[in-house]
C-alpha cells in the first residue's frame, strides 16, 4: 500500500505548491482523456519526491496556477517519462510549459534502447520491477476514484527519480550526457512554439510524390481540417479522416457532382462542409497539375540507390555505437537531404558530428 495525499482542495494545493517548491528534484506524470476531444482534457496529476507522493485532481481546481509555478521552476529538475503528451494535456491547463526536464525515455533511447519504450518495460529491465497493468485503461474523467486507481497512477512516478539515477549514471559512462541535454533542450524549445495549424501537413504520409498542386491542396486540406478541430474540439480525425484526404488531393474535385464521386467521404461531411473542400482544393488551381499522382510511378534507379546507401551509413555507424538507426536519422530526413532540405536534425548539433558529416560526403 503506498502512502499519498489526494489534493483537491485549492488550500491544499497552494500548500503543496509551497512545501515542494524547494524540492532540488520532482517526478511527475497524468492521466487524462483525449478519444472523442481534440485537446486532452487533464484529470490527474502526480507528483513524487524522494519521500512524498500526491496526487492532483484538476477536475476540482479551477486554478492550477500553484502547479504551474511548481512545474515552471527552472531550479528544480522535473523527472517524466515519454514526456510530450503529459506536457500538451498540461499545457490545456497551464500557461507555460515544465522547465529543466529529464525525460526517461529519450535517456534510454540514447544508450540504445528502443526509442518508444515503455514506462513500465524500462522499470522491468532496469529496476527488476513489475508494475500493475489493471487499470490502464481506466476511465479518468469518472469520479470518485478508487484507491486502487490512484495507487496505479502513483505507480507511475514511484520509480521515475530511481530510473534518472541510472540513466544518468549510463550516459556518463558513455559520454552522452551532453547528447541528452541537447535533447532536452530541443524538446523544451518544440514545447514553447507549439505548432501551428499551418504545420498540420507535416502529420500526413505519402506527400513526397505529389505534384505542386496537389501537394498544396493537401496542405490547405490539412489546415482547414486542424483549424475546425479546434473549433470543434473534435479529434482531426472525426472531421476528416487521412484516406478521405489523401482521396480528395488525388481527385482535386472542381463542384458538387465530382466531390459526391469521393468514395471515402462520409455523406455527413459532404452535406455539412462541401464549400470548405471545394474552396481549399479551388484555391491550388493556379498551380502546376502533373499526372494523376506521381506515386504510381517506379522509384528512380539513382535516388533510390543513394537513400540505400545513406541509410546503410547510418546503420552501419549505429551499430558502432549501439543505438537504433531512427535516433540519429530517420528514412523521411535522408530523403529530405537527397532533396537539397538541409534543414534537418542529422545536420544539426551532435548528430552532425556523429552522422552528419559522413552523410554530407555522400552527397
């Protein structure tokens, strides 16, 4: 049984905020819902020092602010696992960002673990321990929440602060302490630019093949679809799903008659936002149409030989050094360099010296 205090008062949690403000040290993590909503709506927040545990709900504090200064202090280090999302659902409640962040899972990534390993894999492998799998998929909008739910959730910061120490103590040995603050760094950088529904292209796959005019239909797609999911607060995917998308980029619809010939377009959406599609997929006619779609088409010979061969160098130097290739290039960035973009994370930082320049001599 684990000892812990549930805050959901806002006397308690000032009090809280205060107790651990000075704490040189602090693990957190959340629970929260995000299935039927665009943003993820926050319902738990734990924390965990060397001694203490507690467990916040947000559900019934109007004003987290006391968090937020806690998570904000840049002179205490905040210890998370996987830390992206517990960062966004945070950032729904909070006006800025957790500052001075160990992130487990980009520790273990580069001492050559599996760059998504789980919270729950790395205690295992590392501290011998078997954590509960009971409630994870517990519904953490319901209240109240029973004691065994808030022990699960406690269980996944008991053993964040145990991890850091030997992550750390690893990446020292190895000299990579100075990769994982440049990580950590981008990543707190990527937190405080959030991305702009203009960015939402980025999300999509297969776009490299596209014409001029059907990949800026899939851009202006893409944007409509992001902003009217944060209108909605619907995940993206409810109003526009990737295959209707895709679909209507390759079949660039001019009126009514030939964007009903969608097949993949839900009737619903046809009737509700027809002149939103037609108007995004009108304003790319000024631009060049090549054939139907360029994915059809055989790989060139040349370019594909010289994407085998960047990529063998990056195996060959991650093997050298025990990590997995996608941490120091990923296929979508070697093809990005074969395109001229030299705008990319193997060019910048540590990886340039590890990969980068190895990569450029090839070019």
């Amino acid at each position: 049984m684990i000892a812990y205090r549930f805050i959901d008062q806002p006397q308690e949690l000032t009090a809280l905020a205060a107790e651990l403000g000075p704490e040189p040290e602090l693990a957190f993590d959340t629970e929260f819902m995000r299935e039927r909503t665009y943003f993820p709506k926050l319902c738990l927040v734990q924390l965990a020092t060397a001694r203490d545990f507690a467990c916040i709900d947000p559900l019934a504090h109007e004003d987290l602010s006391p968090l937020a200064v806690l998570l904000n202090n840049p002179a205490s280090l905040k210890v998370v696992h996987a830390a992206r999302q517990d960062v966004e659902a945070l950032l729904t409640r909070c006006a800025q960002a957790p500052a001075n962040l160990f992130d487990t899972q980009v520790a273990a990534a580069l001492l050559g673990m599996q760059p998504q390993i789980g919270y729950g894999e790395l205690v295992q492998r590392l501290l011998g321990h078997s954590l509960e799998k009971g409630h994870a998929r517990t519904d953490w909008t319901a209240r109240p929440l029973s004691r065994e739910q808030l022990e699960y959730a406690i269980d996944d910061v008991r053993h964040l602060l145990s991890l850091r120490d030997v992550l750390l103590r690893e990446l020292e040995k190895l000299d990579r302490h100075t990769w994982f603050d440049a990580e950590m760094a981008r990543l707190e950088v990527a937190f405080a630019a959030r991305t702009s529904p203009d960015e939402a292209w980025q999300r999509l796959r297969g776009l490299e093949t596209l014409d001029p005019r059907r990949l800026a239909a899939a851009k202006a797609l893409a944007r409509w679809r992001e902003l009217r999911a944060i209108q909605r607060d619907r995940p993206r995917g409810w109003i526009l799903a990737d295959d209707a998308l895709h679909e209507l980029v390759r079949a660039l619809p001019r009126n009514r008659v030939e964007l009903e010939r969608v097949q993949s377009l839900p009737r619903g959406v046809i009737a509700h936002c027809a002149d939103d599609l037609l108007a995004a997929v009108e304003a790319t006619s000024h631009l060049e149409t090549g054939e139907a779609v360029r994915r059809a088409r055989k790989p060139d010979p040349i370019e594909q030989a010289r994407l085998k061969a960047l990529a063998a160098t990056v195996r060959r130097i991650a093997e050298q050094l025990r990590l997995t290739p996608e941490i120091l290039a990923t296929r979508r960035e070697l093809q990005q360099l074969l395109n001229g973009d030299t705008d990319v994370a193997p060019l910048k930082g540590w990886r340039r010296e590890v990969v980068g320049e190895a990569l450029l001599n090839q070019l």
